[in-house]
C-alpha cells in the first residue's frame, strides 16, 4: 500500500513563502533607503557651495529698548515668505532656502548674529530693522569658538512629540526666556566658548496636514452606541493655536568649547537645562541622537540643514522664544549692546569739497564732504586714542595738497609730519617748507616779528601778548596787565620799524636808550614815538629799571 507524505512538502512551501516575503520586504527597505539617501544626495549636492555664500550680520541693540518679544515673532513670520514654490514630487530634490540665528559666547562676550545666503541678506537687514527700528547690523567675519587642544561637548535638540503638538513659548512664562540662556552662556571663563545655532526653513503643509487629521479625530464623537470621551479642550486649542501660525523646519544645534571634557560637559548641561523652560504639558525638547561627531561638527560649521533625517517644526511664536534680541529686562552681564545710536545723513549735505567719508545707513550710502565756507569755521576731532584722529587730518591734509591748495600742520610729536612729508607728491615739493627745532643741524630761522603793513604789525602784537598771558599768567592774577602791555607794545612796534628786526632787538630797546635814538627816526607811529619821547624821556632812571628789568625778564 502506498502513502502520500504530504506534511514536509506543506512546510517547504511556507518557508519558501516566508523566504520570499522576507526578500521582498528586504528589497522593499533596500529600495527606501536607496531612494532616501538619492533624494538627500541630489538634494544637497551643492550644499557647501551654498554654504560658502553667506555672510554673518552681528545685530546690537541699545540697552534701554523695550520691544517686545512680539516683534521676533512677526520678523520670524516673514522669513516663511522666502519659501519657493515647487511641484509636490519635484520639491522632495530641491531645497528650501534657510537661515540661521546663533547667540555665540566667549569669555566676557555675548553676541548676537544672524548668517544668511549674500542673496537674502538685503531683505534680511530691513526686516530686521522694520521690527527693531534703532538696531544696528554689521557684517562681521566668521567666529571661532574653538581653541587648540580645547574638549568639545556638543548637542542636537528635537521636539519628542509630533510637529504640531507646541512647547511652551513666551507667552506662558513668566520671566525672559533668553536670560536663562544667556545666563549659562554668560558663564565661559578663558579659552572657552559655546554657540547656540538656530536654523531655519519654511515648512511644507505636510505637518499642518497631519494636525489636522488629529484634530479631526479627536474631535470625532464616535458612534451613537459607541460614543467616545470628550476630548482635552486645552490640547485642542494649543493644537489649532500652533497651526494657525507658519511653521519652520529647525534645527537646533549647541556646542561648547572649553580646557577640559568635564568643563565642556558641564557647560553644555547648563545650556540644554535652559531648554526645560519650554517644556510643556504636550511637547518639549529632547536631545537627538549624533552618529558622527566629524559630521555634527561639519553640519555646525557650514550651517547644514540636516541631509537624512527630519527636522522639528517649530512656529514663529516658538522661534521667537527661543531667539530675540534683548531689551532691557535681560539683565545677564557680557551682552553686547549698542553704546550710541546711528542716524542717516542730513537731506541737505555738501556734495563737494573736503572728502570726510562715507554715510552707511542702514545699507544707504552717502558720501560725506564738508563745504569751503564751513571750513572757515572752526572743526575740532575728537577721539580716544588709537581711533584715528591723526589718519583722518593725514587724509584731509592730502586732499588740499593734491588739488594744489596750502596748509600748515603742527605736530608735537613728529611722526605724522615724517609721514605726510612721504606723501607728498613730487609737484608739490618745492612748496614745502618744514620747520623741525630739534634739528640743530639744519636749523631753520622764524622771525616772529615779521610784518609788512601797519595791520600786520598790529596783529602780530596783539598775539604776542596774548601768547605771554598763556605762559606767565593764565589765570590773569596780575603778574602781566596793562602796564607791561604798555611798554611791550610800544618796544616791539619800535622795533619793527626796522625790517628783519628780531626779539633780540626788543629786549636792546628796553635796555639800550641809544638804540632808541638810533630808530626812533623809523618810526611812523605818532603815538609810539610820544611814548618814548615824553613818557620814557620824563621817567626817571630809578622807576625806568624798575618796569623794563621786570619787562625784560619775560623775555630772557
């Protein structure tokens, strides 16, 4: 009698049913991941190209502001403005346009910066300056947090729940959320450093789509037979509240720097126990896990959104809590603020004449020139120093040279005249004189007494005298007044009568009454030649020594 077996056959054709369900699967996965790495890799192909691009703006503002976190909202809400409008299937190999907000800290330092691609950084700054009206942005160079043989501690934060469930925002806490930031960045000692990196790009709808699929399950009352319970009216709210408002794919990324691992650990702990004020009753921050310390730190410093992995939607009202400027409730030490506003140039300027320098206002730039008429007038420069005050008479002393008008330049110290006179241009050079009376070698005569017409003698005069109260009494308690006035007027004018007459022939005048004689033919004068004639001729010799010897001391 034959026997049909037919148990082994039947598990042979389930494993091999199983065989070829698990290939399948496998070849599934395969496929997946093949196509996510192929999206992410043409996706993000020219990413450090791009990143190559973009420039760093530093925004200070003044200590006494008091904007409200309000107005980071409304400036993050505009940025979901620079999302491009793609085809659904061809969107997932483009990417979206992204910025980045960083709070970078070094010993004593706290800043604030924004980076973003050269093409955006005109709409940028002036939204920046709509919502902060008196902040100042500069293009600085890119930072270095890092030292040497510093140690690294590092972090990347993502929400724990879906998308559309919201953290706690600045609207539910009581105090700042950015002093608890800044209090931990504030705490970098000597050869540490810690960055805190925002970046965002406008989100798609797919997280908004999803919200409100929960949305209208949750508020789906079941069947008649079969009701559910009510909802949480809370979580429905908060849900809606998040999805009325444009969202943001982010990525948050801290890093420190310090002598030592434990330090680095330590600080970074600080840093992320800042991010448990946003913790909420639906959502909060949970730190991402990081394959690839050489691809964290690569992704960190080119600014790189994420190639692979999702990123966080996050809302403007949520970004805005984690990133603003400060005002004056942030109290935390090292911020840095803005010393002195900066204003736009008068409508009405010089458009020509003395060349000062360039207006830049809020990306507008003027050029700055001060009129002939005003430089009748007096300018003074001021400035501590090493700002620069001698650079600035250097280039407009060359500036009068070049166009073949004079000037005369005092220099106490003698390095600056050193260096105009290498500027000089070979034009100019018979015109120079240059009166240096440290050089004994070559010295140079200047005949103060030097004048031409009456006027001339007169002002010379009047400065000369002018010059003596400078020197012997400033205060004018009396040691020069009118009577030595008096004589050194009438002696000096005498002298001058004679051309190429010196202070030497001055001081012989008030001692020698021969020489007076001598010159006193010279004199046109009326009024000086009374002077010696019926005042000196009447005074007697006893009272004559008695004002000139006092008169000639001030001169020897």
């Amino acid at each position: 009698m034959e026997v049909t077996q037919t148990g082994p056959d039947i598990v042979n054709i389930f494993l091999a049913i199983v065989a070829i369900a698990g290939l399948s699967l496998a070849l599934v996965g395969s496929l997946f991941y093949f196509w996510r790495y192929l999206v992410g890799w043409i996706k993000h192909k020219s990413r450090e190209e791009h990143s190559l691009e973009f420039v760093v703006l530093q925004i200070t503002v003044p200590r006494d502001n008091e904007i409200k976190i309000d107005a980071a909202e409304q400036l993050f809400a505009t940025f979901a403005s620079i999302r491009k409008s793609t085809g659904k299937i061809l969107g997932q190999f483009k990417t979206q346009p992204h910025l980045s907000f960083e709070i970078v800290a070094l010993h004593e330092s706290i800043r604030f910066l924004v980076s973003i691609h050269k093409d955006y950084q005109d709409l940028v700054e002036k939204q920046i300056n709509g919502a902060y009206p008196d902040a100042e942005i500069k293009q600085v160079p890119e930072y270095n947090i890092f030292t040497e043989n510093g140690q690294t501690a590092y972090a990347s934060l993502k929400l724990k729940n879906q998308e559309f469930f919201p953290i706690k925002t600045f609207r539910d806490l009581p105090t700042d959320p950015l002093s608890s930031i800044t209090s931990a960045l504030a705490k970098m000692q000597p050869n540490e450093g810690a960055a805190m990196q925002l970046i965002i790009s406008p989100a798609d709808s797919s997280w908004k789509e999803a919200g409100k699929k929960w949305l209208k399950k949750e508020k789906d009352p079941g069947k008649p037979e079969n009701p559910k319970p009510p909802p949480d009216a809370k979580q429905i709210e908060a849900v809606e509240g998040k999805l009325s408002k444009p969202g943001f794919e982010t990525v948050v990324r801290i890093i420190v720097s310090s002598t030592t691992k434990e330090s680095a650990k330590a600080h970074l702990a600080n840093l992320r126990a800042a991010f448990e004020q946003f913790t909420g009753p639906y959502n909060s921050f949970s730190a991402g896990k990081v394959y690839s310390e050489k691809a964290f730190m690569t992704d960190f410093i080119y600014r790189y959104l994420p190639r692979y992995s999702k990123s966080s939607v996050l809302t403007s009202e949520e970004l805005a809590s984690i990133f603003h400027f400060p005002n004056k409730s942030v109290e935390t030490p090292h911020i840095g603020w803005l010393t002195a506003k900066r204003a736009p140039a008068p409508d009405k300027i010089p458009t020509a004449g003395l060349y000062l320098g360039r207006s830049v206002f809020r990306g507008v730039i003027r050029p700055v020139y001060v009129g002939d008429d005003d430089r009748r007038r007096h300018m003074y420069i001021i400035g501590r120093t090493g700002t620069g005050k001698t650079e600035l008479l250097k280039s407009l002393m060359l500036q009068d040279i070049l166009a073949g008008k004079g000037i005369a330049f005092i220099d106490p110290h003698g390095d600056a005249a050193e260096e105009l006179l290498q500027m000089i241009p070979a034009n100019r050079a018979e015109d120079v004189i240059y009166f240096d009376p440290s050089d004994t070698g070559r010295p140079f005569g200047m005949n103060m007494l030097e004048a031409y017409t009456e006027e001339q003698k007169h002002f010379v005069v009047a400065n000369i005298i002018g010059l003596m109260y400078k020197l012997f009494d400033p205060n004018k308690t009396g040691i020069i007044g009118p009577r030595f006035e008096h004589g050194v007027r009438n002696a000096m004018l005498t002298a001058m009568s004679k051309p190429g007459s010196t202070f030497v022939e001055v001081m012989r005048i008030m001692t020698d009454a021969n020489f007076v004689r001598e010159l006193l033919p010279l004199v046109s004068d009326p009024v000086v030649r009374r002077y010696w004639t019926d005042q000196i001729a009447q005074t007697t010799d006893f009272h004559k020594s008695e004002v000139l010897d006092y008169t000639v001391s001030k001169f020897g």
